[in-house]
C-alpha cells in the first residue's frame, strides 16, 4: 500500500469517527428539541431553561467537532493537491475520495452514518418549526390578553407591504 493510501485510510477512520459523534451529539440534541417542546406545552420555564441550556452544551460540542471535520478534510487536501487530484469541497467529494476504503470494508460506514446525520439533521429542523409556532402562537395570545388589560387597540391594519399596524379602536 502506497504512503498516500496509508495516510487516507488513516483519515478514513478518523473521518468516520468524527461522523459517528456527529451523530451521537445530533441525536442528543433531537432528544432535546423534543423535551424543549414537552416543556413549552406544559409552561415548565425552569425545565426549559435547563434545556435550553443543555442544547447550548450540545451545540458547543457540534461546534467542535466541525472544526476537527474541516482540519481532516484540509489534510485531505492537502495529499489531493500533492496527487494533483480535485479537492474536497463538500461531503458527496469526501465521499468520492473515499470510496475506496468504502469498498474494501464493504461496510460503507461513512456513506451510511452521512445519511443517518442528514436524517436526524431534517428531524431536528422539522421540531424546531414546531418548536417555533407554538412560541409565536403563545406570544400572540400573551399581546391579546396585554391588550385586553390595558385597553389597548382591538384591530389591525396592514400597509402597503403587507405588515400589520395597530389601530386606535373609537377614534
């Protein structure tokens, strides 16, 4: 095995690594984004705050190992730029240069733990949304309410873009 090829297979199984940890910190911080919701329907502002701040941790993490992702995909480049081969510039490239070693594990770990993230990445995005709405619907009904207590206006109107501006009710 040539010197290059000892030095991707190395990189190959720290990239997988890597990937593996994504993974795991992804999951953590879907298990998260679900608890945050149960949170917000139950109005529970300490386990929500407590939440929040364990999200903050994980993301930290993610940070992280982003930055070890990037420093082995610049070493990566660095052999393909010596091999006068194209560089990696996003994860289908990373996968291409390492297809090789895909093969000859017949395992395709770094394929699979990349659509594993990408799963879990969507998931966490789709409970963030939701996430989100019941936040915006629960500010609502909070301005509705403050309204009500201190006589505020009981309509809305829009301007020319499509905002809406508060109106003086009686006047």
């Amino acid at each position: 095995m040539s010197e290059r090829n000892q030095e991707l297979e190395i990189l190959y199984f720290q990239i997988t690594d890597i990937w593996k940890r994504l993974c795991e910190e992804h999951t953590i911080l879907l298990d998260l984004t679900f608890e945050e919701y149960s949170h917000l329907l139950s109005s529970d502002i300490d386990s929500l705050e407590k939440t929040l701040e364990e999200k903050n941790i994980v993301s930290e993490g993610i940070n992280h190992l982003n930055g070890l992702r990037m420093d082995l995909i610049e070493k990566i480049n660095t052999i393909q730029t010596n091999e006068k081969k194209e560089e990696v510039k996003n994860v289908t490239d990373l996968i291409v240069v390492m297809t090789k070693f895909e093969n000859e594990k017949n395992q395709k770990h770094l394929f699979r733990f990349n659509q594993l993230l990408i799963d879990v990445i969507e998931k966490i995005q789709e409970q963030n949304k939701k996430n989100q709405l019941f936040i915006n619907k629960a500010i609502m009904n909070l301005q509705a309410i403050r309204e009500d207590a201190l006589g505020g206006p009981k309509y809305k109107t829009y301007n020319s873009k499509g905002a809406s501006r508060k109106g003086v009710s009686g006047a």
